[in-house]
C-alpha cells in the first residue's frame, strides 16, 4: 500500500506544460517578425526597379543626345581654311570669264565675225545693204501672202534682183506650238517653193508672243544680213517699195535712228479689256505709255538691231511689241524720227504704206 502523499503525482507533467508554452512564444513571435521582412522585401524590389528604370532612362537619353550632338556636328558650318577661301575666289573668276567670253562671242556674232557659222541654209549676202523688211505672217495668213506676192512684194528673179539693190525681204514666222506639226510642214513646204521666208526656229508662234517675236526678228536678221536698216512690217500692210527705198536712202549714214510714227496713249489697266498692259503699275499715276513707234511699220538702224540681239536675254517686254521696242530704246542714245510718212492708212497719198 502506497503512503506517499497524493500531491506528487501530478509534478511530472509540469516540463512538459512548460516546453509548450515556450513553443507556442517563440512561433507567435517568429510569425510577428517575418511581417516586416516581407514589407522590406518588397520595399527593395520596388527601390530595385526604380533605380534600373531610372538607368536604362538615362542610357536612352544619352544615345538620343550623342545622335544629336552627331547631327549638330555634322550641319555645323564648316571653318573655311585658306585654300577653300581660294578656290571659291578661283571659281568666281572663272565665271566672270565665262560671262565676259560669252559677250564678246556675242558683240562679234553682232559684228559679223561669226557670219559664216550663224546664217542659215539658203542666205547669202557679203555686201552691205540697204534694209531687211521682215514682213509679219501666221500659220492662217497664207491667202495674206498670196496677195502681197501678187502686188507690191516681188517673187521669183524680181526678188533676186530687188536683193541686187540692197532691199530683202521676208515673210516672218515662228515655229508651231507642236514642233513638226502639220503647220509647221505646211511652212516648210510653202518656203521651198517661193524662198521668202525668214523662219524663226526658236521662237513659238502665237498672238501673245509678238513682242518675243521681235527680239528674235532683229537677232536673226542681223545675224544673217549685214544692212544699214531693219524694218519690221505687220501683215495687214501694204508698201509703196520705192517710196521707202527713196526715204531710206535719204538716212543712210545715219547709225542711231528710230523711225516711225510715234504715239503714245493711255495704258489699260482694267483686266479682260482690249490692249490691256499687265504691268500698267509701272506706268505712273497717270497711265500713259512713253513715245514709240507704231508697230504697223517701224525703222531702226543696224547699231540698234545689234543691241537687241546682244541684251536679248535682258530686254524686258511688255503686252505689245511696239511699246516693248519702244522701252529698248528709251535706254540707248537713239534719235526718234516722226516720220509721217510711214503712219499707215487707208490712203497712199504723201506715204509710202497702206492697209492693205
């Protein structure tokens, strides 16, 4: 029979308790401070990727500004060195020799020195004459010239022979619009078979081109015929032939004159008008052209025909051929004629031109 006392049989499991309770501690607070760790974990992460965003920015911003600095480098003015300085100076004397060559070949294509190269095919004439008439036509005149050749223009020996006196004539014409073009061949055509045609190659045919027509006249002509006088005639007129050899004749010598039947008149200004002049503006406020001679029938002598064909490419030109020859010779020392004589009308007497 067991006397010990009843209270030692329940201290043995007393450690055991204990040993639990500790257990249970150390996870409650292993659990509260695993908490933190993951915020700073993630806390990390974030910083992480922050700062490496951050860097491949940076590594983007850099690449972009090296590819501008590259390009600023490559559009920057370049520094000129000495030997650039020179060769830029070389090349713009070389065009200012260019210019000066290109007007002297042009004063002795004016002079004749270069005759031989520039007539065309079919022109032959090494003596001096009196005047060229350049007599105006169009591709729908052909019933015009008819008329002419069978009155006062001479056709055939009769114009060889009127050749032989210092006088040629021809009928003036430019190209068609459709170069090779049936009008074009009609012309060509026509040509071989009565030879009195002055055919403008390089000038296009056409109403509003008239004023172009006459540079390219007068280029031509003393180009290829070296005479005292150069007349250009519409082709509504008709001429007394010896009347104006006989008033030609009393001129020559005399190497700066422009004749004609002078006018002037009011500019048109108002747009879809007839004779309206683009550039009325530059006529003044009171609108009214310079003195010029009638485009009907006008004289100039050979120093002015050569002019024209030396300044062509810088003699301006205005809606009408008249006024635009007018102005070219407003700036040269040229004496003005007012020959009345030659102030076309529908009579003959004391002229030597008609309507026709």
């Amino acid at each position: 029979m067991d006397n010990s006392p009843p209270y030692y049989k329940d201290v043995s499991p007393l450690p055991t308790i204990i040993s639990k309770m500790e257990k249970q501690r150390s996870r409650s607070s292993s659990s509260r401070s695993s908490v933190p760790s993951i915020f700073f974990v993630f806390f990390s992460c974030l910083a992480w990727l922050y700062i490496a965003g951050r860097l491949w920015q940076d590594a983007e911003n850099r690449i972009l500004l090296s590819h501008l600095l590259m390009k600023n480098s490559a559009e920057r003015p370049k520094v000129l060195t000495v030997e650039d300085k020179l060769m830029i100076l070389g090349c713009k004397d070389l065009e200012r020799r260019i210019v000066e060559a290109e007007m002297e070949i042009a004063v002795a294509k004016s002079q004749g020195f270069l005759k031989d190269q520039l007539k065309q095919p079919g022109f032959s004439s090494s003596k001096k004459l009196l005047a060229v008439i350049g007599v105006y036509t169009g591709f729908g005149s052909k019933l015009n010239r008819n008329v002419f050749r069978g009155s006062w223009m001479p056709t055939g020996d009769s114009l060889k022979k009127l050749e032989e006196r210092g006088i040629v004539i021809r009928f003036v014409i430019g190209r068609s619009p459709n170069r090779g073009d049936s009008l074009d061949r009609n012309i060509d055509k026509e040509n071989l078979e009565t030879k009195d045609f002055l055919i403008l190659d390089g000038h296009e045919e056409a109403d509003e081109e008239s004023p172009k027509k006459a540079k390219f006249f007068f280029r031509t002509a003393v180009q290829n015929w070296d005479a005292e006088f150069y007349i250009k005639v519409d082709d509504n007129i008709a001429l007394d032939l010896e009347g104006l050899i006989e008033l030609l004749e009393s001129r020559r010598g005399q190497d700066s004159v422009y004749i004609g039947c002078m006018k002037s008149g009011e500019v048109v200004a108002d747009e879809g008008k007839p004779w309206y002049e683009p550039d009325w503006w530059k006529f003044g406020d009171e609108k009214s052209y310079f003195r010029h001679a009638s485009g009907s029938l006008l004289i100039i002598s050979k120093r002015f025909a050569q002019y024209i064909n030396i300044n062509s490419a810088s003699l301006k030109t205005y809606a009408h051929e008249d006024t635009s020859i007018g102005s070219w010779m407003m700036g040269v020392q040229a004496t003005y004629i007012d020959e009345n004589r030659v102030c076309c009308s529908s009579s003959r007497q004391d002229k030597v031109c008609s309507l026709a």
